[in-house]
C-alpha cells in the first residue's frame, strides 16, 4: 500500500481522511499546515499528498507550487482537496501542478478512486476496503 501525506488544518476532515486511508491499508502522515506539509514531503517522500486548498499562512495552491518546482517533490501527485466546487477553483488547482481535484465532503468511493488513477501499481480498493 501507500504512505499518503495528507496537510489538512481541520480536526475534522483530518480524521476522516485518516480514517479512510488507513481502513484502504495506507500509511498516513499527516501536518495541519503548509510548512510542515511541504518539510514531511521532503523528508519522507510519500507517495501521494492530500493538500487542503484553505490552510493557515501560506496555502495549498502555493505550497503544490512549491513542491511541484523542488525536484526532491516535484513527482509526487498531488490532490487538492476543497470546499470549493466551481470550474474556475479545479482549474487554479491544475495550474498550480496538482493531479486530481476532490471536493470536500470526501467520499470514500471518490478518494479511492482518485488514488488509484494516480497510484498505478498499488492495490485497487473497492468500498470495502483492499482487493487483489
């Protein structure tokens, strides 16, 4: 399976997103910032990152710009996760190098999904969890 990053400053959705990782059989880092997000990232270089739009301080677009210019990072796949559901937010999200665009409230059947377009190789998940 894979060590997914998820940087997320709300408890709630935090969890969530813990919690649908770990029960699909991923390892979770998780920062509740973009700095820390973007020092997890260089240092244990996950295989996928989760990154909240709408974070304190500096924010997801640019901390996805950041790592996505950093050659350390830039092969990881982002996904964006948002509130915000219109065209015109997907769009700034591609321009700023993220993968794939969730909008929240996640939903297992889109998250798994997301990570199996971008994760070529790991294990296919169905919403009950691994499959082979």
């Amino acid at each position: 399976m894979a060590q997914v990053l998820i940087v997320e400053d709300n408890a709630a959705n935090m969890k969530l997103a813990r919690l649908l990782l770990r029960n699909a059989g991923h390892t979770v880092l998780s920062a509740v910032d973009a700095e820390t997000g973007l020092m997890l990232a260089r240092d244990q270089q996950p295989d996928l990152i989760l990154m909240d739009i709408q974070l304190p301080g500096m924010d997801g677009l640019a901390a996805t710009a950041l790592l996505k210019t950093d050659p350390s990072t830039a092969n990881i796949p982002v996904i964006a996760l948002t509130a915000m559901a219109m065209k015109e937010d997907k769009d700034k999200c591609h321009l700023a190098g993220c993968d794939g665009y969730i909008a929240k409230p996640l939903r297992y059947s889109e998250l798994y999904a997301a990570i199996d377009a971008l994760l070529p190789g790991h294990t296919k998940l169905s919403p009950s969890g691994p499959r082979s």
